[in-house]
C-alpha cells in the first residue's frame, strides 16, 4: 500500500494502480473516455488529464501509476480547460447529426461532452476519412464517425488476438483499420464484433437486418418464425432498464408475439438436439479411439461462428477436429423449412426463419454456402431491444408469454449453452448417461471445475463401470477443455498443432465468456456484467425441472416422428454440415 492524496484527501491506495484505479477505489470520478477496464493501458484520449505536483505536464490518470507521497488534484482550472479543448478538437471532426445517429442518447461521446461541459462546436474544419466499410454480412465500419480512442484496436489485438484492426497513417490522415486500408471482408475479421460493444460511438455496429424483417412481417403470405438464442434472455433487460442478469424470458416471448411473429421458437430446443447428436458423434470417436482406429481428437465445438471462422483463418489444417454439427439455430430453421414446414402445409419457400442472437458472427454465418438458407436473418439482442421500442411495446409492462410447440420445448442443459462451459457441461450430462447409465454423481450437475468465466478451464472424468455397449471405456479417463475468447482458443489450438493436446473433446466460443457477452449484446460489458448474466444462466437452468438434453420429450418425439436415430441419414442431410479449406 501507499499514501496519496487526491484533491486534499489523503489516501491508502495498492501500489500497482494507476491514478485512475486509484480515484475511483475512493469516489473519486476522473473523467475518462480510451480506457477499457481489465486490459492493457491504451492512453490515446488523454481526456483522463490531472495534475500531479512535481510534473512538468497534465499526466493521463490512466496510464500513470502511483507513488508513496503522490498528491493528485483532478478538476483544477487548467485540468478542465484542457479536457474541454481535447474534447472541442475531437468533436471538431465528428458529425454533428447526433439526432439521426443510431448511437443518439447512447453514444458515450455524447456522454462525455456533458460531463465536461462541452456545449458549443468552436473548432469547424476539414474533416479527415470519410469512408464506410458495409461490404461484409456482419459488421458496418464508419470511420467518419470514429474518434480515435482506439479501444476496438485494444479489443482486436489484447483480448481477442486477432490484430486486424490497427492505427493507419499519421496525422490528419490517421484512421483505424486493417492495413493497407482494406475491408473486413477482405482480411482474416472473425466478426466476433467484440469491436462494436467497445465503440463508444457508432464507429461500429452489427449491420442492421430490423427493416428486412419488419418488410417480412408485413408481406402478405409470408410464414415469420422467430427463435431466441440462449443467452438473449439474460441480457435483452438491460435494453429497458432492468439490471444485469434479470432474466426476462416470458416477457421476450410476449414482445415477440406482439411483434407479429407467427411462431415464437426457442434456440433452447436446437441446443438439446445438438447434444444428442454431438454426443453421439462425440462417442462414435471415441469408441474409436478406443479401439486404437485412426480419429479426430480432441473434438470441438462447432456452434460460434466467429471461432469457426477463426479456425479457417487461422489453423485450416485443423478443421478435421471440428464437430460436424451444426449451430442449434441453423439447425432449427432447417427443421423449420422441412419437418415444421410438412406439419403445417406450408411451403418452405413461404417460410423466413428470423434468429435473435447476441452474435454478429450468426449474421455471417447465415450466409455461407453451406447452410442452405436455412435462417434468413438475423437480429442482434440490440437489434431486437430497438424494434420492441420502434413498436412502441410497453416491454416492462407486459405479461409473460411462452414459446410455442414443438420447437419451445427445451432442458436446463440447453439454457447453460449461453456461458461459457455450458455446451460441454451439458454434452457431459448426456454421453455420462449413456456410458454408464448413471446420472452425474456431481452437486446439481454441474461440472465445477469447468464452470465460472475463466477464459481456459479444464476437466476430467473417470470411468469406473460402464454399460454393455461401452465396456471398452471401463478405467477410462476423459479429458475435456473450455476456451472462451480468441487468444485463448489459440493456445488449444496451438497444442494440437504441436501434437500435445490432452483432450478428447474441447469446447470453443470466440467471444470472452461465452454468448453471455457476445458481440451483439446491450452495452456495456464488463467483467461485473458478464458475471451477472452468467448467474442469470445458471439460475434459469436450475429452475427448469428438465435438465438433461436425452430428457427433452420434444426432442425424443421428432426422432421417433421423423429423425430416426441420432446421426441418422435424415440427422446428416439437415443437421451436419462440413467445413473444407
Ligand atoms: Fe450462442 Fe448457440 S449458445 S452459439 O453461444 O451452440 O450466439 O446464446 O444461440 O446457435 O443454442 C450465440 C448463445 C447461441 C447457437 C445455441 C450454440
């Protein structure tokens, strides 16, 4: 610890925080626009300026650490002159068109500016880059609206480990991009969209799909089925006011319905359905392994698509370890166009399969080649929270309303695919089962070690007594891994390319605590936020009275009715894909 004093008050502060850290342990608020808590110090604002006695200049609260004896004043007259120019000069190449900007009354530029006391535009000029960057299915790039602050560069490099998005030229002519001045498309984006929850401006955002479907939903004749993703309920409050992780699944199925979608389905049900059939995939290897054949292992998750994109850039020779599943939602809207579509009369080309998903990377993902159009669009839990306030829907107000049948059947085990460890959590619940045939012998069934939003976490099971059909697994121990983020799905990845790898199967999601905080949720979020969300997970799988994938009666009823058998002929045409290189 050490003494400091900031504004005549003397303080104990750690030694390693920075002035910033340092002033908020105490109420003390520095105003402060780059930083990006938990991260690597980035310092390009400046708007964080204080005065420290003895130095020669303003010093950057965030990047300046303190000493014993420091004695700091945040908000002398020189202080707040000099973040009001900083501020004027990075206003003065901003749009003022604040009222049509898609950010307006969220944007934390706006925010700053009154905080500081900006209410006039002094400085008029030249405007550097303006130049929009819409030629990919995920992510819009605005650089006439970017400020600089660099905090996407932080997020692309130190956290997500990617490093496409960089500081371009000098000067006047400095913007933020990949080199060379292409476009996301054309380089190796994951559109993770991890940039657009740091933007505090509306730089980047996911690209909207909210008029497709509004366009859909008014055409006569058109069957509109919509189907939320896991963790959307966790965080869709957050857009109207409730705290982080009130859940609010009954009320998003009612703003659905009022919405005018005709068929409100749950992604929930798709997770199961990948459980049965990634677990027995995951056990046809295994048996193989075993039985000492030639296989892919460790097997990995397939179903974030910002990670699968990844893998293809990245590590292509690797694809062969993927699971040949695919994502829940892509599932459910090629079960919506066939099976859904013969039970209803309605023809598949009448049918437009919108997905909520708190990812940018579905909007990508919806388009590859390989899914056979099975979704249409996507919205973003953002996306979704503007068109409910767009309808003018009293979303605290109403009462909650359910998905519908047969596709709004779901288990807790597919509740916890939102967070990180969940898809493997619930893969364990089912293939133990069917190895042993014994339940989990683990507290409320959750695999501890691999709970929790550590970025790798890691597991293993032993198997002491097996059924018949899996004798030869007897005093066997399986070894499992969870990554969440970019940088650390990299280190797996990096083991089996160096044929180190202890595991058999591995679950990967690109964003840094799974779907939780994915790139398409409200913002902010922050370590506390995610944490939150990640309890609300939890807490809807505990409630459910169903918390095993094989349990979902659903599920058992479509392939007696139509499946068949897990990775069955009817399983491969509609559920399994392949990725090449
Ligand atoms: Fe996820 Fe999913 S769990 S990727 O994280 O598997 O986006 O929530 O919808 O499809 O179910 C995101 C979340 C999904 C899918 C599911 C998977």
């Amino acid at each position: 610890m050490v003494k400091i004093t900031i504004n005549n008050k003397q303080l104990e502060v750690p030694s390693d925080v920075t002035i910033l850290q340092a002033a908020k342990m105490h109420g003390i608020l520095i105003p402060n626009f780059c930083f990006l808590e938990g991260v690597h110090k980035n310092g390009s604002c400046r708007i964080c300026s204080v005065e420290v006695e003895g130095a020669k200049s303003l010093q950057a609260a965030c990047m300046t650490n303190v000493t014993d004896g420091m004695v700091v004043h945040t908000n002398t007259k020189k202080v707040r002159q000099a973040r009001k120019i900083i501020y004027e000069l990075m206003l003065s190449n901003h749009p003022k068109d604040c009222l049509s900007c898609d950010r307006n009354r969220h944007c934390e530029f706006q925010e700053l500016g009154e905080v500081i006391g900006v209410s006039e535009n002094p400085y008029e000029g030249d405007m550097s880059i303006q130049y929009v960057d819409d030629n990919n299915p995920s992510i819009v790039r605005d650089l006439s609206k970017c400020v600089l602050c660099r905090r996407c560069v932080t997020m692309c490099n130190e956290v997500q480990g990617v490093g496409i998005l960089n500081n371009q030229n000098r000067g006047f002519d400095t913007f933020v991009g990949p080199s060379e001045g292409f476009d996301l498309d054309g380089i190796n984006c994951s559109y993770c969209g991890q940039c657009t929850t740091v933007c505090p401006v509306d730089a980047l955002s996911e690209r909207d799909s909210i008029n497709d479907v509004w366009r859909m939903l008014h055409e006569e004749g058109k069957r509109v089925i919509v189907q939320t993703a896991p963790a959307v309920r966790a965080a869709l409050g957050e857009e109207f006011g409730y705290a982080p992780g009130t859940l609010v699944t009954g009320k998003m199925a009612a703003a659905l319905r009022e919405l005018g979608f005709h068929d409100i389905f749950d992604t929930n049900f798709a997770a199961d359905l990948t459980i049965i059939e990634e677990g027995n995939e995951f056990l046809q290897r295994l048996t193989k392994a075993v039985q000492h054949e030639e296989v892919s292992l460790p097997m990995i998750t397939s179903c974030s698509p910002g990670w699968i994109k990844y893998i293809e850039n990245r590590f292509p020779e690797q694809l062969d370890h993927l699971s040949s599943c695919k994502s829940p939602h892509m599932m459910l809207g090629a079960l919506a166009k066939s099976f859904y579509a013969e039970k209803i009369g309605v023809d598949p080309k009448d049918i437009y399969v919108v997905s909520i998903m708190p990812c940018t990377a579905k909007k990508y993902e919806i388009t590859r080649p390989e899914m056979k159009d099975d979704v249409d669009a996507v919205l973003t839990t953002r996306e979704l929270g503007k068109m409910i306030k767009e309808a003018g829907i009293d979303f605290r107000n109403l009462e909650d309303g359910e998905f519908d049948k047969p596709f709004g059947i779901s288990t807790g085990a597919a509740d916890i695919f939102g967070t990180t460890g969940g898809v493997m959590e619930a893969a364990i619940r089912t293939v133990f089962e069917i190895i042993t045939g014994t339940e989990l012998p683990f507290e409320n069934l959750h695999v501890k070690p691999i709970m929790g939003l550590s970025s790798i976490k890691e597991g293993e099971l032993f198997i002491e007594k097996a059924t018949d059909d899996y004798k030869a697994f007897e005093g066997q121990t399986v070894k499992v891994a969870v990554a969440s983020g970019l940088t650390s799905a990299r280190l797996l990845l990096q083991q089996i390319e160096d044929g180190v790898s202890p595991y058999h199967f591995i679950e990967i999601m690109a964003c840094p605590g799974g779907c939780i905080s994915g790139g398409g949720q409200p913002r902010p979020t922050n370590a506390e936020i995610r944490e939150k969300r990640m309890e609300a997970i939890y807490r809807e799988d505990e409630g459910k009275e169903l918390r095993k994938s094989h349990d979902n009666p659903a599920i058992l009823k479509l392939y007696e009715d139509f499946l068949g058998e897990p990775l069955g002929h009817k399983s491969h045409e509609l559920l399994h894909t392949h990725y090449v290189k």
